[in-house]
C-alpha cells in the first residue's frame, strides 16, 4: 500500500498536524513523507488534527493514551 492510499483511507490531510503513537517500524517508514509527533509535544498543548495509537490490548492503549 502506498503512503497516498493510507492517506486517503485514515483521511489524513496534507498540513494536518499528526501524532502517532507506539506505530509498528513499518508504518513509521511508510510515513515519514509527513511530519508528525511520535509523543505529544508540550507546545502543542495536546491539539492536534489527527492522532493514531497503536496497541494490541486495552490496558497498553490506555496506558498511551494517558488514561
């Protein structure tokens, strides 16, 4: 799959500020054709256009997610 195709299907705009968090090194590669957080950045202040987190049970995606 292509960067383009996995832009148009999570309808990542271009410019849109993203985070993407615990992202197999695959994605991350197929992804680096943007800019994008890894971790949240204290001078966004938790505003972002579009945030993807990855994890495989509830407990890892909540600790993550900051819950």
């Amino acid at each position: 799959m292509s960067f383009q195709e996995v832009q148009k299907k999570i309808r990542l705009l271009p410019g849109a500020a993203a985070l993407i968090v615990n992202a197999p090194p695959d994605y991350l590669e197929l992804m680096s054709a943007i800019k994008f957080d890894i971790q949240p950045a204290k001078i966004k202040q938790g505003k972002y256009d579009f945030v993807q987190v990855f994890g495989s049970k509830r407990p890892m995606l909540e600790q993550l997610v900051g819950m």
